[in-house]
C-alpha cells in the first residue's frame, strides 16, 4: 500500500487552518482552531454541536480474498504552557522571554496515524471493530539562561484519546459484483461534561481526523463520476462528516481519502508550492509575499508561536528568486487555439478602442440579446432553465446547485470563444441585488436544461 501520494495531500487537509497569517499567536484568527474534522467525545459533542464520529460509505469492486487497509490519521492536542519561576516555584505566564527570545504559551498538534486491516470476506458476514487512540503524557522542560539559571518552565501535556473504526460491508444488488463498504470512526472517550470548556474538551478529541483506505486485491469506483451501472449505488452511499475521493497511489491505482474537505477525484499538491502555509485555499505566491512584508519582530512573535510557523518564516526568508518567480502562475493544461479569440486581430488596437478581449470591441457580441441553442431549444436572457453541473468541470460549490432552478441573465462570450451562461438562482432572496451588482453564477450551455 503505497500511501506516500496520498500522505501529501492529506496533509494539507491535516493542517487545513492549523495556523493561520500572520502565523503569530496573539492574532485575532488565531484565537478560535481547530474547525475541520473535529471528533469530540460523545457526552460533550451532543450538547456543543460537534459530532463524534464520521461515518464514510464506498463501493468497491474486489475479489474474496480482498483486504482492506485503514489508516485513521488525526491531531493530537498538546498544550504547551509557559511558567516563570517565582521564588521557590513557578507560576503560568503568556509569554516569557529567555536571553531575547519569546516563548509564549500555545497549543500545538502531534500528527498520529493508527493502521487497521479487515478481511473483506469477514466484513460482508459481520461489522468489524479496531480500537485506536493515543495516550496521556506530561513533560516538564527547564528554561535557563546563559548563566544557567533557571527562568522558568515549558509544561507539555497531553490527554488520554480513544477510538473505534468499525467496518461492514455489503454486496449491492443488481447483476454487477459491487460492494458498498461502510467505514465508521467514533471517539468513545468517557466521562467528559457536557458543560466543558471547548479547548479543554478538544484535548479529548481527534482533531482534523481523516481516513486513507486502500484495497489489496480490489479498486475503487469513484462516487464523484461512476460508471453508469454503478450511478445510483453512487448517490446512495451516505457520507457524513466526511467526503470520500479517489487519491493516485502512484503505482497506476487509487487509494480513498475521506476527508472533511471538499476536494476533486485525484487531487494533487501544485508542483509550484515549496510547503505548507497552513492558510485555507491558499494562494502561495500572496502568502508568501505578505509573510517577507513581516517585520523583524512579527516574525520573531510567529517563529516563538510555533515550530511549523517558525519553519515556514524560515522557509521564506531562505527562498530563492527562482522559487518565488515560478509562484507566479501555472498552465495546467493548454489546447491549441483554431484561430485567434474573438475580435482579436493581429494588428495593434487603434487609439481610443475597447481592449482585445473586451465584448464591446466587437458588435456582433450582444450579451443582452445573444441566443444559444441547447438542444432544441434557444436560450437567452429571461430564459428559466434548470442546472445541472456538469462533474469534471464545475466548482464544487456549484454541484450544490444540481437541480435548481435559475434565469439567465446573459449569454457571454470568452477570449477562446466559448459560450456561457450567466444566471441568477429563482429561489435566491438576494436574486435583485445580485442583478443590480452584476454577480452571478456561471455555467456552460451543456450544464442547463431548459425549462
């Protein structure tokens, strides 16, 4: 099971928000982590709307001698206090500075992953369980000066977590060999009051917890895009508080991430990016511009916050030209060009005309009055249609959309000459305002269906 592919995208989703710019403690954003994947014991999660499992569903096409490998990966909070020492003891301060360097209280996550292997053949006859967790731990470290005086301490504690991957399994009717594999991760810590504080309640949970599950002797169907036989099994898989997709193994087949984010089948680190920079949907040529912007001592404040903020300041104040330049865009992909978009030519504009890629340089583009055909049917602005997402191309906030009902705004043309539609949702409140700002939604002619 070659999970090295997978491990790196994980990652990501591991430390989706872990800290965010300015990467410094004492920021405002800070003040409130740990908001993805969060599993809480169950006494506490009831009462504070958190949940304490995830509950993911697959299918699977395997032989009987398949095995399934699970990997639960999560967080583990360890808070780190500062105390400074006070006659004969020590007393918990914010920060404290040693020989001109900050070290502040702070909270800091240990990566854990917990391995699991079920027998296919035994999931389809009976629900399987493996237990999983991570234990307390204390450890108290000195903090002396040049003389070697003791100024104070660094009190590093972790509490006690415990878990349960459940795994059943079940062949779906119909004449094709599928199975629908149910995977379950519960935090069974006990004894937690429901009336706890949330951080202290977060040192009992499994936090930013996903899933890598892997098939020896069996692949995958994607639930994103199915095959036609399996497409209705797709949309009954139920999956909550997670999101499965198809992750390359690197050795031609796939392995599942089930995440609490929202990603693509097959999704990839970009080439471009030199590390993680912690921040959601990150932009890492902006983020790493504004992280050089720092001042001295911001920087100082975020390196003393955090050994991975301390890394990642490191990482860019070392970073050569050449890495920075390539942040600065990418082509995924390019598809040659027939001709040269619309009212483009190869002369240079005259003095006082509309840009290249603007509509108005050419009359013959009305988004106001424009019509495309969609089937047999000609759509326009006014037209009601129904979307319909199409998988490999929308937004995966747009596939929320799927069903819904819109009127189109406009018809508008991009710079390869290619038509879209510009709609606003029926049932939205805000349809009106959305009007008078111009912000709409967008999609290609072939994701409507004309009403």
């Amino acid at each position: 099971m070659n999970l090295d592919a997978a491990r790196q995208v994980a990652d990501a989703v591991l430390f989706e928000g872990y800290l965010l710019y300015p990467y410094r403690s004492t920021a405002q954003k800070n003040q409130v982590r740990w908001q993805f994947g969060v599993l809480a014991p169950p006494g506490y999660a009831r009462s504070a709307g958190e949940s304490s499992f995830s509950h993911t569903e697959l299918l699977v096409e395997a032989a009987a001698d398949a095995t399934v490998r699970v990997v639960v990966r999560f967080l583990h909070l360890e808070t780190r206090t500062v105390e400074a020492a006070v006659g004969d003891g020590f007393v918990p301060v914010d920060s404290l500075a040693v020989d001109g360097e900050e070290v502040v209280t702070w909270t800091e996550g240990i990566e854990r992953e917990s391995p699991a292997e079920f027998a296919l053949a035994q999931l389809l006859h009976r629900e399987e369980a493996a237990p999983f967790g991570a234990p307390a731990h204390r450890h108290v470290e000195v903090l002396a000066d040049a003389t070697g005086s003791a100024v104070g301490r660094l009190v590093r504690e972790r509490e006690a977590v415990t878990g349960v991957v459940r795994a059943h399994a079940q062949r779906t009717p119909g004449p094709f060999s599928a199975i629908r594999l149910r995977i379950r991760v519960e935090n069974i810590v006990a004894g937690v009051d429901p009336a706890t504080d949330r951080d202290r309640a977060l040192g009992r949970s499994f936090v930013s917890a996903h899933l890598l599950v892997a098939m020896e002797r069996g692949r995958f169907i994607s639930l994103l895009d199915p095959p036609e036989w399996a497409r209705d099994e797709a949309r009954a898989c139920e999956n909550v508080h997670t999101y499965p997709v198809l992750v390359d193994d690197g050795e031609g087949g796939d392995v599942v991430l089930s995440s609490p984010i929202i990603l693509y089948d097959h999704p990839e680190i970009a080439p471009e990016s030199a590390g993680n920079l912690f921040d959601g949907t990150e932009i890492d040529e902006i983020l790493t511009l504004r992280t050089m912007a720092l001042t001295d001592a911001e920087k100082r404040a975020a390196r003393a916050t955090d050994p991975r903020a301390a890394a990642l300041v490191d990482r860019v104040d070392a970073m050569p030209a050449e890495w920075l330049e390539r942040l600065h865009g990418a082509i995924r992909s390019v598809e040659p060009a027939a001709r040269l978009p619309m009212g483009r030519d190869d002369g240079p504009p005259q003095p006082g005309s509309a840009p290249w890629w603007d509509p108005g340089r050419d009359a013959s583009v009305s988004p106001e009055t424009d019509v495309v055909r969609v089937g047999s049917a000609a759509v326009s602005r006014g037209s009601r249609v129904q979307l319909r997402p199409a998988v490999h191309r929308a937004d995966a906030q747009d596939m929320f959309l799927d069903g819904r009902t819109a009127t189109v705004e406009a018809v508008l043309v991009d710079v390869d000459d290619k038509q879209y539609l510009a709609v606003t949702l029926d049932d939205d409140p805000a349809s009106e305002l959305l009007q008078w700002h111009g912000r709409f939604l967008y999609f290609s002619p072939d994701e409507v269906q004309p009403l």
